[in-house]
C-alpha cells in the first residue's frame, strides 16, 4: 500500500516536473538559451489564478486561461529584458539576468501577496485504486503532462511553424532569409515556455499551498531533470521528469524524506556520469 501510494504521488510530481522542464527544453531548442526564472513562472501562474478566482470572482476556467496569458506576457518580458540584450551580444551574461529577473518576481509577488500560503482547492473529490483514495487533480496532472509534451513534440516536428521556430538556432541568417522572424519566434518560444510553467503551477496548487517561494526548488529540480533527460528531445525531458518524480516519491515512501534530495540528486550524478547528454538526448553534430 506504501509504495503504490508513494507511485501514485511521484507520478503527479514527475509530471509537474516535466512540464516545468519542457519549458527549459523549448527556450533552447528555439535560442540555445533557457529561462532561469521558471520557477517563479510557475508561481505566478498559481498565484494569478488564485487572485483571479478567489478575489475577482471569476470562474477557474477563466482565471486558468487570464493566468496563463499573463504568465506568456512574462515570458516575452524576460526575454527582451533578460535574454535578448546579452544574447544579442554573445554574451552568457543572461544566465543571471534570468535568475536577477526570477528573484525580482518572487520578491513582488511576496510583498504584494504576501508570505503566508494560500489553499487553492479548485477542484474536489477522488476515487478508489487499489484500495487507494486517489484525487481527481492526481490523475489529470499525469495526463495533461504527457498531453503537452505530445502537443510540443507533434508541433515541432509536424507542423511548419515548429519546423521554422527549430531552425532559428541552427542558422539564424538561414532563416532570416527564408522569411522567419527571428526574434518573434525567440519570443514566442519563451511565451510558451512560461505558459508550461503557469500551468504546471495551477494543476499543482491544490496540493500545494500557493506562496511566492513556491516555485525556487520545483525550478531548481526541473532544470536537473531537463538536463537528464536530454534537453533537445521533448519526450525524454516529460520521462526523465515522471522517473524522477517517482524515484523521489519511492525514497521518501521508503526511506524517509531525510534521504529525498541526498539520494536523487545522487543518482542524477550517476546517470550523467554515464550518459552526459542525458537518459534520452543525442551527442551533438558538430560541422568541421
């Protein structure tokens, strides 16, 4: 019973986590950067969600859909304050803007919001498995993960707008020429990126209490589990996130929550040691 328990709730952490890191994976897909600052996307998207629905009134349909615009405004935002001017450059200098940018969120967010958590129980009720009482919120964050990571996947490899927003950081002038707007799609990546997060922080809410710290440690854990599961493929990013998910779960079912980051950052480690382009990514191809 520990353990099915235990697979249960790593499941639905896996798949926040990778919906956190499918947005590490579309930034560099598209520029070869990442936003440093999805921890706190992912804040924002539970916390406008949790003002719009509960303080405005509105239903959470609707808060969900505004918050989610709001979080791909900050998306652009980061990328033309945080990203494009030091990109621009060849600068890496962007590496800490991202981070400068996130703090700056957190910390409006706590002044604002304030520091104390915050219930946000938009949706009730469960179901038995196996003698299990499962949450319906536990079953859908599963599902909408691995629905967003076949979405990306079939958009970028499908459809001619994803195709065109992946040749950006292979030639930029190439596509320059062949009609792509180049910063639009950079910015459009990172919109995105940033939608991912928000969602995974609304799906996330009624398990978590929502505060303005809530993000740094699940943006910490997702960009590991990007880098595990190779940050070029859509599909290993969303399994490297549920494996990870459920290692965590399994060790503090088993072991106790002492051992949680010990032991899986451990393993992290072990499994780049062996495969440095991660579980599920590709050496890259380099042109002589």
């Amino acid at each position: 019973m520990l353990v099915i328990s235990a697979l249960i709730t790593g499941l639905g952490l896996g798949s926040m986590y990778g919906l956190l890191a499918l947005g590490f994976h579309v930034t560099y897909a598209v520029s070869a950067t990442v936003n440093f600052a999805q921890g706190s996307s992912m804040m924002l998207g539970a916390v406008f969600a949790y003002a719009l629905a509960t303080r405005l009134g509105l239903p959470v349909f609707a808060a969900s859909f505004l918050s989610l615009l709001l979080c791909a405004a900050y998306g652009v935002l980061v990328e033309r304050l945080a990203v494009r001017p030091f990109a621009s450059r060849g600068s890496n200098a962007w590496l800490m803007a991202t981070v400068a940018l996130g703090i700056v969120a957190d910390n409006t967010v706590l002044f604002t919001f304030g520091k104390e958590p915050r219930g946000f129980q938009w949706t009730t009720g469960g179901m038995e498995i196996a003698g299990i009482h499962v949450s319906y919120i536990q079953m859908l964050i599963p599902l909408a993960g691995i629905a967003f990571a076949f979405l990306l996947s079939f958009f970028s490899n499908r459809t001619r707008t994803g195709k065109a927003m992946l040749a950006v950081v292979q030639n930029p002038d190439a596509a320059r020429l062949m009609g792509i707007n180049v910063p639009v799609a950079i910015s459009a990546a990172f919109a995105l990126s940033t939608v991912l997060a928000g969602a995974a922080g609304i799906l996330i809410a009624p398990l978590f209490n929502v505060n303005a710290d809530m993000g740094t440690v699940f943006g910490l854990k997702a960009f590991a589990v990007a880098i595990l599961g190779g940050i070029t493929s859509a599909w290993g990013v969303m399994a490297a996130g549920l494996i990870f998910g459920l290692v965590e779960a399994l060790i503090t079912a088993l072991l106790g929550s002492t051992y949680t980051q010990i032991l899986s950052f451990t393993l992290v480690i072990v499994a780049l040691a062996l495969k440095p382009n991660g579980l599920f990514g590709r050496a890259e191809v380099k042109k002589v």
